[in-house]
C-alpha cells in the first residue's frame, strides 16, 4: 500500500487527497507538523457502524460512515483494537497483532479503509496494545505447553507461588478490574504450577519488557502497519510495560478499579525503564516518510510525569487526563491548562486535550452532576449521584470551545458529537465488561459509554445496523431526545450541528495561525484574578482571538468578562445564546476583534 500523501486535513469538507504537507504558514502554528493541532476522533469500533448485521460494529462500517466524519471535520481517526481476539476486554486481548478478527473484516477491508480515509484527508491510528495479550496468543499457549523455565515463559512474568506449596500468588498486586493479579497455571504433567502476572483480566497476561525477544516483536508489529499506511498508533498503557524485577508487595489499598495510577518508586506504573521502549519506537516512527506519531494512554500523577514521556526523542503526544479530571469550575480549569501547557511546553511538545473515551463516564453525565464543580475524584468518586443531561450538555458546549480554543490537539470520543450521555442504566445481564465481572457487580464498569451509537431514529438498533446492537440503546435517542445523526443533521441547534461549525471554524482559525498548534506563550489569561476570576475563564490568541468561559451559577456581563480590548468584539460562535449583554451560566463564546 503507498504512503499516503503528507497531510494536513484540508479546510474544505470532502474530496482531496492532496493537502498541504504541513499547517498553516504564519502564527504559531506555522510549518507545524499536523499531529500538534489535529482533532482526532476515536472509533470504538465495536459501536460505531455495523455493516454485516450482526450486532458487532466493523470495518466495512467504519467505511460507510467516513462521510459523517468528513462532513464533521475531523483531521484523523483512531480506531481501538480491531485484532484477532476473544474480546475478554473489548478487543486489548490481542491473539494476533496482524490481523483483523473476523467479525471486524479483513486486512484487505482494513487497507481499503485506510485508503479511503486517506482519500479524503484524514490521518489513520490504530491502538497498540504492548502491556499484554490475550492469553488466546501463540505465544502464551506455546508458554503453557513448554513449561517452568523455558524460553517461552520468558516473554511473560511466571514465578512461583509463596508458601510451603506456592499455592499463593507471588505477591499482593490487584487487577485493576478487581481480584489478584495473578493466576495459577496447571503444568503440562498435570500438577498445580507456577503463576503469572495479569494487571489487567486474567485473559490478559502481561508481557515481559525485560526480554529483548518481546521488544523486537512489536517493532516488527509496528513496521507492519506502518508499511501498511498507518498514519500512527495510540499505545495502550503505555506506562505499565516495565515492572521492578523484585515484584515487592505494594501493600494494596482498595483503589477504585481502573485506577491505573502510581507515583514515584512504584513497582508497576510509571516506571523510568518504560521511556527506553519508546526512544526505540521514536526511531522506528521517525524512518518513515512521512514520519509515524504516537500518542500515549499514561495515567500518572503529574503534568511533569506525562511530559517525560513526550520529550523529543519520545512519543510525540499523551492525552491530557488532568484535563478529564480537572473540575468545571474557573480556578481548577486555569490551572490544569497552565500546568498541562508548562509541563508540556518544557519538553517541546503539544498538548492532547480530551474529555471523554471508552473508558469513562461520558462527560456530558459527568458535568451534569452535582459534584462536576468539586475538585474530589470527578472520575469515579461520584458514579451514584444522579447527572441532569441537559446541564452536563449545556457544559460541553462550552467545554468544547474550551479546547478547541486551546494550543495543541483535541481528542474527540465517537458519540460526544450528538451530545450522548453514559448510559447508566443497562441491564447486568448485557454488561460485559470485565470491571463488572470481576467485581461481582459491586462496579458498573465501562459499558455505559460504548452504547451503539444512534444514526436514525428508527430501526432495531437505530441504524447503527439492521440487527439490535451488542447492547440496547435507551429509548430516548430515537425518541424525544432525538439524539442520532439524521435528526441531528437536520437541526441547525443540534449538538451535532455545534461540533459541525466548532470544527470548521477551528480550521479557519488555524490555518490563519489562530488556533491550533502553539504554546503556552501564545494563551494570555485575563480575569483570572478580580472579582470574576472564580466564574470565568478568559484568555486571547494572538490574531485578535478571545475564548470566554463562564462556568459560574450566575449570568455575568460579557463586557466585564472579556480580556482588555474586546469590549466590541465580534462574536465568532457561542456554546449557547446570549442572552443580551449577558454571559449565561455554563456558556462560551468565541471573539475576535
Ligand atoms: C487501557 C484501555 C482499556 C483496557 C486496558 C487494558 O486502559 O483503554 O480499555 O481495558 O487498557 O488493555
């Protein structure tokens, strides 16, 4: 398959594959390669678009819908793992990194998917997933077979159980979907044996990064599909490869599951040895023309830590998640934007702003519930309090401008652009996440926010296919909310109609070097101290650009919440109307002068 064309997705909405090979050419973004102001938009394919009817999302899906994605505007797609897999965990129980399991497609199907987008401008990631496999992979049945000792055990983490019997798992680590993280293995003569290491499902053994055999392999994985035109990947936990070989107790303390999360010295997460895997794949990436991107999941505990990862000779990005933790209110959001843009700004590289993913709550119920405005675990910490919909849709509204409006890039999560909300009340018997499995219930898990998505308002799974999807939609999308793409389409004060202008007027702005790529020197706060500073979050652009925010319970006057200069200004775009000279609660807009 060729390389494709060297591409900044172009202005317009369809049709070139011929863009320009680099960003605008004045203001901050100026030359800047593409990857430092994309908008990305990530498929769980599962529930994106099913083609083949059978209640699975797939390739020949994805393909269909590419229209939508154009119309929307998005820069690049990153699709989470299509895989052969016994989908234990959504598909990151890889059993060959190769190739595309059946229910997906094929790799022919994948490659002309990749074509396709590439057709129109938009840029292909796939998720890698180097923490672990499926315990389905050649590799992991080959170790089993071959026994204590043997080289196949070498490219995972066996030992031997504590105890007279070793009938105790080596030590106290936890999953983070629940239980222990290790399991017992029976030996080929049939007897009780050795254990190993799962951080994740037990389907999910992890990996030993210490053998060269295993970092070899997934350079080959990643030559594979950059040979095969992939723009980049997103690296699956990249902070967890490495683990300190004396495996010490951590002495475990009840996290919330998915607290994927460790500071300094901590035996499994976040460790230094991870940073050499990625300067390897930093050459790997950087020996394509065009050069290959990564981005980084690394839940750690600072704006300094993540920035370590995406030092120059590094991964290139790694989502912002103190961005989805920081609470909606002015302060908190100032200071995670300046400490993200500082941390980052230290090392050379762009922030990665996100608010939502296939593995949290959906930010429109997030922000709509009482806690959003308090600092404490907005996660997890609050998953019993009811959300109020609207409100959480009013917030990313404004949330949206926020970081469109930010220097760096924007990942966007399929579904946030028709405003959906966590779906919190399916029933246990669809649920199949391996959260809620191995906590006996006690969490939901992720299943809420990976719902089909809704493309009519009719039919068994609202268009996402001709059959009901892996799990029921609520009523409510195809009913009076509204929410899918056709009714959507139609409704100039839709959500999807919002993200549609939003976008398209970020590419405006960017290609005039506005917005887009830049640093924290090209972000000035204003009111962030004074008697607003509590409720509002004001900065400019260089080019005459204002973002105002107003996250307060009380409407404000625009012309006290707007940065010196743009009394007058022209209003670009508001989250929501304006109601006179007033900024409404929970509302953005965007100004120029
Ligand atoms: C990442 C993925 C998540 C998966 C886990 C284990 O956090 O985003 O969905 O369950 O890794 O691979």
């Amino acid at each position: 398959m060729s390389v494709p064309a060297s591409a900044a997705r172009p202005g317009s909405t369809s049709g070139s594959a011929s863009a320009p090979t680099s960003g605008p050419t004045s203001g901050p973004s100026a030359g800047a390669p593409w990857w430092r102001s994309a908008v990305t938009y990530q498929i769980y394919i599962r529930s994106f678009a099913d083609a083949d009817g059978d209640g699975l999302g797939d390739v020949a899906g994805i393909r269909s819908r590419l229209p939508h994605l154009d119309e929307l505007g998005v820069d690049a797609i990153w699709i989470n793992p299509w895989y052969p897999s016994p989908q234990a965990d959504g598909g990151y129980d890889v059993a060959d990194y190769r190739d595309i399991d059946a229910t997906f497609g094929t790799r022919e199907e994948a490659e002309a998917l990749i074509a396709d987008a590439h057709a129109r401008g938009i840029r292909v990631l796939l998720d890698i997933v180097p923490n672990h496999t499926s315990d389905e992979h050649p590799w992991f049945v080959e170790a089993l077979a071959a026994g204590p000792g043997s080289p196949e055990r070498e490219r995972y983490i066996f030992r031997s159980g504590a105890g007279p019997d070793g009938a105790r798992p080596p030590n106290d680590w936890t999953s983070a979907f629940g239980g222990p993280a290790w399991r017992r293995v029976t030996e080929p003569d049939g007897a009780p044996g050795e254990w190993y290491l799962h951080l994740f499902d037990a389907k999910q053994p992890d990996l030993n990064w210490d053998n060269p055999v295993v970092q070899a392999e997934f350079e080959s994985i990643l030559r594979f599909w950059f040979d095969r035109g992939v723009d980049g990947f997103r690296i699956d936990v990249a902070h967890g490869l490495i683990k300190d070989p004396a495996l010490p107790d951590l002495g475990q303390d009840g996290r919330h599951p998915m607290e994927t999360v460790g500071g300094q010295g901590h035996p499994h997460w976040d460790r230094p040895g991870v940073h050499e895997i990625y300067r390897a794949w930093r050459k790997v990436a950087d020996s394509y023309d065009p050069p290959r991107v990564f981005v980084a999941e690394a839940w750690v505990t600072s704006a300094e830590r993540l920035a370590a990862y995406v030092r120059p000779d590094e991964l290139h990005t790694a989502f912002d998640f103190d961005f989805v933790r920081a609470a909606w209110n002015a302060p908190a959001l100032r200071a995670t934007v300046t400490s993200s843009l500082a941390a980052h700004d230290s090392v050379g590289a762009p922030v990665m702003w996100v608010l939502s993913n296939h593995d949290i709550a959906r930010h429109v119920t997030r922000l709509g519930r009482p806690s959003a405005t308090r600092s404490d675990d907005p996660l997890h910490g609050h998953d019993a309090e009811d959300a109020d919909p609207v409100l959480g849709r009013r917030r990313a509204r404004a949330a949206l401008l926020l970081e469109l409006a930010l220097p760096g890039g924007v990942y966007l999560y399929q579904g946030e652009e028709l405003g959906l909300e966590e779906v919190e009340d399916l029933a246990d018997e669809f649920r199949q996440d391996p959260v809620f499995l191995r906590t006996g219930g006690d969490h939901r898990g992720r299943d809420g926010c990976r719902v089909p998505l809704p493309w009519t308002s009719s039919g068994p799974s609202l268009g996402f296919g001709t059959a009901p999807g892996w799990l029921p939609q609520p009523a409510g999308w195809g009913g009076p909310l509204g929410l899918s793409v056709q009714v959507e389409a139609g409704d100039p004060s839709s959500m999807l109609a919002f993200y549609t202008r939003a976008l398209r007027l970020r590419h405006e702005l960017s290609d005039r070097g506005v917005l887009g790529a830049g640093d924290a020197s090209s972000l000035t706060w204003s009111v962030a101290d004074g008697p607003l500073a509590d409720a509002v979050v004001a900065f400019t652009r260089p080019g005459g650009f204002a973002c105002v925010v107003n996250t307060g319970g009380e409407p404000v006057r625009l012309a006290d919440a707007v940065p010196a200069g743009f009394e007058a200004a022209r209003v670009l775009l508001a989250s929501d109307e304006l109601a006179g000279d007033q900024l409404p609660s929970d509302t953005a807009v965007w100004l120029s002068v």
